[in-house]
C-alpha cells in the first residue's frame, strides 16, 4: 500500500550558492520546512531581498522509511526552479515555483542518502514570474514527501496530478459521473475497484473492473448539488488497484457534482440559478512568515474571507496550496486560479506558462469550486501587439480546452489596455484591472467605464478582476485619493459597491486584496515592504472599515459596525460617524442619547455627531450593538497624519491660496484650464523628452493617450510626481516649488 512519509523536519541550510551537493554544509543552519528565506528581508521595503540559490540538504536513512518497490521525492512547492540531487547524482530540474513535482529517487537510495535540493529565485527571462507588484518568495515554503508505493500504482508522474480525474456531468435528477485512473507498471491479471461514497462514508456505487479499464462511469441518482456557499456537498470517489485480491494502491479526491454557466448579461449561473460573484483575491503569504504558511495560516484565512460574506475567491497570481483549494471546496468557495503569466510577456518564456498552465490543470482538475483557468495577468503593461504574446495566449486558451472540456478561460486585463485588442478576444470571458479613484481617475469612472465595454461587446462577459486603493493606521475626516486613510478606503469602497454589485451583467468581481501582503519594492503609505490594499492587515490582526462594508452586502449573519474606531481625536465641532450594518435600521445613541433612527438600503447608515469633551458612542440594529468613543481637540493630532518617508514635500506642505491651483490639485481641473494646461503640458513633455525608461511609469509609456489622460487626470499634481518617482522620473524640492508658485499664479475661474 502507499505511503506518504513527511520530510519536512530538520533540514541543513545554507545560502552559499556553491555549495557542494555530496556533502552537509559546512556551517549548516537548520530549518523545517515550510521555510522560506525572504520572510524578513522579502517584507522590509526598497526592493533589495535576496534573489538567488540557496540549499536544503539532508540525510534519508532507509530504516526510516517504509519497505516499498519504488520511492518518489514530492516537492510542493519550491520558489522558484530548483535542482534534486540524490546521492551527489542530479535527477530533476524543476522551473515554475508554484506546483508541485515528483521525481522518481529509487535507484539513488541507499542504507545512507544525502539528498539536496537546491532551490533558486533569481532574475531571469524564462521562468514566470519576473516582474509584479509581489515578493517573489525564495525557499521550500511547501510540504516535502516520500511517497513509497509498490512496482504497480497510481501514476504520480504527470505533471504532479492525482493519479485520478472525475468528471460529473447532470442529467436531470441524477448525475453520470466518469472516473479516469492513471496507472504505471499495470499487471495482467490485476484490477481495479472504482466507488462513491456520501460524506458520511455510506456507499453510492461501486464497481470492479479489469485493470485495462482504466475509466468507468458511475451514476448518483437524486445528486445533491454542490451549490457554493449554500450547500458546498462534497462526494468522495475511490480507486483502489488489487492484485490477487488484496489493495496493492490507492487513490481518492473529493468532487462536486455542478452545473455552471457565464452569461453576458445575467452574470454567474450555478446550477441554474443565477449566483452572483462578489467576492477578493488573495496573496499566500503572511507578517514574519512569507509564503511559508502552516495549515492553520489557511485555514485562517479562509474563515476571514468567509465571514465578510465572498462568493468567490481569485487566487492570483500563480497556483496556491492544495490544501486551500480544498477549502475552498468546502466553504463553497467560488474560484478562479490562474498561472504567474504576469505583466510583462517573455518571449523564452512561452515553454514555462505551458508547462505551469498543464500543472496547474492536472493537479486541479478534481475540485468543484474552480470554474476558470487564468491565462495571464496585466500581461500588455508593454503593450498589447505583440504576435508573440498574442500567440502565447491562443496556445494557452487552447491548452486549457484540451484538457478540460468542463470549464472556461479568462484573464485580467490591464487599465489601459485598448478594449479593441486583439487577445481580448481570446478567452471565454475577460475581467478588467481597475483602480479609478486610487491610480487615477475617480471613483465614479469605474461604473460607467464597464457599461460602455458591455455596450460595446456584448457577447463578451465581463468582470472586475481588481479593484482597491490602500489604507494604514491614518485618519481624516476630509479623506482624499491618495492620502492612505482608512476613511478614504471606506468610502471608496461604498462607492464602488454601489456601482458593481448593482450590475447584474458583471460576471465576477474581486477586491484587491483580502489581505495587505509583501511586496518589497513597495515604498509608500509610511510601512514599506507592503501593498496595502487588503481589507485586513498582513498580520490579520485588524480588520479595516472597508472589511465591513462588504460583510454588510455580503453576509447573513446580523451585525453593526461603527467605523472610525482608531480615529478618536477630533478637532470638528459637528463630525460625520459612518455605521456599517446588515441590518435594514440603526439607532445611534451619543453619551447614552439617542441620535434619531436610520434607515438605508445600501447598508451606509451616516449620522452627524456633536463633538464635545469625550463622546461614548452606541450603535444597535436589532439585537446586535457596537461601541466607539470620540475626543475633541483643539489642533489636528498629527499623529493620525501620513508623513512620507524620504518624501520631498508632502501634499500639506504645499501653499494653496484660495482661488489659485497649487500642486494639490487635480490634473484634470489644471489641464481644463488653458494657463494650466500651457504650463502642465509643458513639464510633461520635459518629462518623457527622448523617450526611453524614462517615458515609461510602471511600465506605462507616458505618451498621453487619451485612455491614460483619463486615469491620470484624477491624480494631484504631487502624488503624480511621487508615483512617477518609483519609475526614475523624478524633480527636486526646489522643481516642486517652482512649479507650484506658478500654479499659485493661475486663477481656477
């Protein structure tokens, strides 16, 4: 019978990258595994964490594991190419740091075998990813397993899969479902026993056959329905090879019997109801851990995003751990997964996204909450003609439809991506990357935006894939895009809120990000390291304001929430309170008075409060209540103020008469004025004079298309500059406050 023998404890590490497999390191530090090398450095800021390789090693004593006829080495995860060394001798390489790959050690085993693993994240143009807003984590950070199974079994070979595939297809009441089993060294005269069985573990069907029929079909009469979060039922199919009787090896996964369709204008379909898809993406990493995460980390994490009430979860940007998709099957999760074909198309790299995308299929095709294959991700930020790249996308769409005839392909699409692009077309269905409102733009572009591409393409179903703008420990009660406070999250969170989950064509929509995560390059918000967008911090220790504007749309189980609880100080004499609730009515009480009933049919109750002395504040809807306190002070506390590291001014320093622009304001309102435009037109094309790296920002060329004047009009004239900084385009104090005193010069009138 099969045997899974863990291999993650005790491990000799070393970042020598010379080091030399046939031997311990010299000066080994030891590590379990998951593990990840860039768990500090990964997370601090300024984009300078260790990229290269570094070296597992250790020594496999045959007494310790189980007498078999063949030993397999399972890696599930190990960022991101590595090399397997057995013995002193390499027997696999290994590129893609997402999936998991198993090599066949056997004839390398002896009573004593060093094995070592080196594992390599270094820059370079053939393994995805190469370029994204995330840190790309070195180190094992998954489970390491010898599997010991006998000459005959389950075939554990083909791109990391099951060794299984099940297929259900619905036919009125009840449900055919097809079994395929992948075998290696069949025998003659062996066979093979396909069953069913309830969750409970009652039998549904059974049936023996030749070990030549490797595919059967079983029927379920009366199927119960995996109906995502309302009924996540959950069957269990077994295959089981016997030889003289006896079970010589096994294999089982779980599925769920669904039907699901995606209508251009009715959205999400799940077994003939229309089932709206509202829901977040998710990074797997977490504070202190990196990718490294244990089972509870998940599990976790998946709670958190159960509770605010998602529908559907994007797992982005590369394949997450099996046991999170399992999860996902369970709390009825449902999911788009998707390969790191990400933001820049590498023409060596056309091999490796086949190679991810075939894996990711393989070793996923069993779970029933995975609706969508991801081709790729912001992939034109270079531009979207390249015939490369073009063709890279028909070869991966195609991949996906070979094998699996069941589900759909779709991608995210950048901004400013034309919406005539060629690749559009491609997939099944397309979602869009937004952030009007944060990146530029306002957040009253996003909804009008998606109805004129719906309007223009109406057979294409269309989603939002990103959305979001960032939030730390900063307070306003004047928030504006841009200044990183909880009280502009919220508020651009009801914004787009009551434009997308009012759209009923939307196919899907996922906030990014559940939760802040790691990306190292990242210098911005006053904590570098991070992109904090999430609903909940890196540490999931607090959830923001915005948290709770989803789990009011989102959730059933009653609540009411005062937002604002880290923003006691106060200098207004009469200050707004936002109450989030899912309840239809709520009573703001204010040192025990009541501050009158209200009602709201987007779950937004606003209240205005009179701010004196110290305020104790009471929420209650139905039988659920909150509570908060207020303080009014005198001087703003500047405490509750973003000051920017290293910034050159900050927006308020900057001397704004009134009347007059200054540096404070909106590209748009400057460039609508005929001085303002002269004088702003002037600089840009200063700026992106010569083309070049320095006519690009993030990968967008500069040039003004109309298309990124659009975005670019919402930004303030000096959260441009400090954005365009990132990109190497940069101006001195003295620049800033040049341009500014001629901005103060031009009337706004």
């Amino acid at each position: 019978m099969r045997q899974i023998v863990s291999l993650n404890r005790k491990w000799a590490f070393t970042m020598d990258a010379a080091h030399d497999p046939t031997a311990m390191p010299k000066l080994p530090y030891f590590v379990n595994i998951p593990h990840s090398w860039n768990a500090i450095d990964g997370q601090d800021g300024a984009g300078d964490y260790y990229r290269g390789t570094c070296w597992y090693v250790k020594t496999l004593d045959r007494e310790d594991i189980p007498t078999a006829d063949r030993y397999y080495i399972e890696v599930c995860g190990a960022n991101s190419s590595a090399d397997l060394y057995v013995g002193g001798k390499k027997l696999a390489h290994h590129d893609g740091g997402y999936s998991t790959w198993r090599v066949d050690v056997t004839d390398a085993l002896k009573d004593s075998t060093l094995v070592a693993i080196a594992v390599d994240n270094s820059e370079n143009d053939r393994v995805y990813p190469q370029m994204a807003d995330f840190t790309f984590y070195g180190g094992l950070y998954r489970n390491v397993n010898l599997i010991a199974v006998s000459e005959s079994h389950f075939d554990l070979d083909y791109y990391g899969g099951p060794g299984l595939a099940v297929t259900p297809k619905i036919t009125g009441k009840d449900a055919e479902v097809e079994i395929a089993a992948y075998l290696t060294n069949a025998k003659e005269g062996q066979s093979l026993r396909f069953t069913i069985n309830l969750p409970c573990g009652c039998l549904v069907e059974k049936k023996e056959v030749p070990v030549s029929d490797t595919t059967v079909t079983l029927k379920i009469e009366d199927v119960h329905l995996w109906h995502g979060r309302k009924d996540p039922y959950l069957y269990t199919a077994t295959v089981e090879l016997l030889e003289n009787g006896e079970v010589i090896d096994n294999v089982k996964t779980r599925f769920g019997c669904r039907t699901f369709e995606i209508d251009p204008e009715r959205g999400f379909i799940l077994n003939g109801e229309e089932y709206p898809l509202r829901g977040v993406s998710r990074h797997q990493d977490r504070w202190g851990f990196g990718n490294a995460l244990l089972p509870e980390h998940h599990k976790e994490d998946m709670e958190y995003i159960y509770e605010v009430g998602a529908t559907t979860i994007r797992l982005a940007h590369y394949q997450h751990d099996q046991y999170f998709y399992d999860l996902c099957d369970e709390y009825g999760m449902v999911v788009w997964a998707e390969i790191p074909y990400i933001s820049g198309h590498l023409e060596n790299g056309i091999e490796n996204t086949v190679s991810q995308m075939k894996e990711l299929i393989a070793q996923n095709y069993n779970h029933a909450s995975i609706v969508v294959w991801g081709l790729s991700n912001e992939i034109t930020m270079k531009g979207e003609k390249s015939p490369s790249l073009i063709e890279n996308h028909r070869i991966l769409n195609d991949l996906c439809h070979e094998m699996d005839k069941t589900r759909l392909t779709t991608m995210a699409i950048v901004s400013m991506c034309p919406q005539d692009a060629e690749y559009i077309r491609i997939p099944d269905t397309v979602s869009w990357n937004h952030y009007f409102g944060w990146y530029g733009g306002d957040t009253s572009m996003n909804g009008p935006w998606l109805d004129n591409f719906h309007a223009k393409n109406p057979t294409i179903p269309v989603g939002l894939s990103e959305y979001g703008c960032e939030a730390l420990n900063w307070h306003t009660s004047n928030p504006q895009q841009g200044d990183y406070t909880e009280e502009y999250q919220a508020y651009y969170h009801e914004e787009l809120i009551r434009q997308l989950f009012t759209r009923k064509y939307l196919w899907a929509t996922h906030v990014w990000n559940m939760f802040d995560f790691g990306a190292d390059a990242r210098n911005e918000g006053g904590e570098n390291g991070q992109n904090h967008k999430g609903l909940m911090t890196f540490d999931r220790k607090y959830k923001k304001d915005s948290f709770y504007a989803y789990k009011a749309w989102l959730s059933s189980d009653p609540f009411v929430h005062i937002c604002g609880k880290r923003y006691v100080d106060r200098v207004e004499d009469v200050t707004k309170v936002t109450v989030y609730s899912n309840l239809p009515e709520v009573e703001l009480f204010a040192n025990g008075e009541s501050l009158g009933k209200k009602a709201a049919a987007d779950h937004f109750f606003y209240f205005d409060v009179p701010n004196k002395g110290v305020t104790k504040l009471m929420a209650v809807a139905g039988e659920c209540c909150d509570e908060s306190r207020i303080r009014k002070v005198d001087t703003f506390n500047e405490a509750y103020r973003l000051r920017e590291k290293g910034a050159i001014l900050n927006w308020f320093d900057i001397t704004a008469p009134e009347g007059y622009f200054s540096l404070n304001d909106r590209i748009s309102d400057i460039m609508a004025n005929p001085q303002g435009m002269q004088l702003f037109g002037g600089m840009m094309q200063q700026m992106v004079k010569g083309g070049g790296s320095k006519s690009m920002m993030a990968g967008f060329d500069l040039k003004m298309s109309p298309g990124l004047m659009q975005m670019m009009g919402g930004f303030t004239v000096i959260r441009m500059v400090g954005l365009m900084g990132a990109a190497g385009v940069s101006m001195t104090k003295e620049q800033l406050l040049s341009l500014n005193a001629a901005l103060n010069r031009i009337p706004k009138n």
